[in-house]
C-alpha cells in the first residue's frame, strides 16, 4: 500500500504542476506539441520513457480494486499505450493530442485533468494506506 500513496503523490503533484503551468501558458503547450511533430528522435525518446514508465507503474502497482488505487493502475497502462503510440503511431497520437488540447476542448480537459492530480495528491498524503 505504501507503493499506492507514493505514486498518488507523484501523479498528482506532477499533474497539478504541469496543468497549472498548462493553463497560465498556453501558447507553450501549444508550441511544444507543434514544434515535437517533425522530430522524430524526442518522439522515439518519449515512447521509450512511456513504456518504461507505464511498465514500472504496472509491474510494481496492477491493482484492480473499487477505489483510489485503480486510478493509478489506469495513469500506468495509459502511459504504456501513450509509450507504444509515440514508437508506432505518432502522426496518429500527435494529430489527436493536437484536437484534444485545441482551443475548444483544452481547457475543460485540462481541469478535468488538474481534479484528478488534486484528488490523488489528497490521497496519496491524507488517504488511507
């Protein structure tokens, strides 16, 4: 159990900074998905750190479980996905990165997003082990 709060407070801190900072600067992210498009090395480099990501997070925390944990559980194997799509597909993975964070659907996602870091951050420090 002490895996499943270490990680709540991994993601979730990691996620309220990376959204806050999201939301305060958009053309930034903007930017940084237009500029990744024609490179291919940072997208090879990016799949490989997804797949060791998701698979670290799936090997040490596959937990299946009516609760907080599975969130978790769910954040590794999307990181294995999102690790295979940048290798295999990442004209596929950027084109749909690029409709989900456009100007229309960024800012609900995004906030979608920051509550689920808020909620994980207060699980992995004052939830139960």
């Amino acid at each position: 159990m002490e895996v499943s709060l270490f990680l709540a407070q991994l993601f979730g801190l990691t996620l309220v900074v990376f959204i806050l900072i999201a939301l305060l600067r958009p053309v930034f992210l903007e930017a940084a998905l237009r500029d990744l498009r024609p490179y291919s090395f940072p997208l090879l480099i990016a799949g490989f750190v997804g797949i060791i990501g998701g698979l670290a997070v799936i090997l040490s925390h596959n937990v299946w479980e009516m609760s907080w944990r599975v969130i978790i559980t769910i954040f590794g194997w999307a990181a294995l996905a999102k690790g295979v799509m940048y290798v295999a597909f990442p004209e596929y993975l950027l084109r749909t990165a690029g409709k989900v964070l456009g100007d229309r659907c960024r800012t609900p996602v995004l906030l979608i997003a920051l509550l689920f870091g808020i909620y994980l951050t207060y699980q992995g420090f004052y939830g139960t082990a």
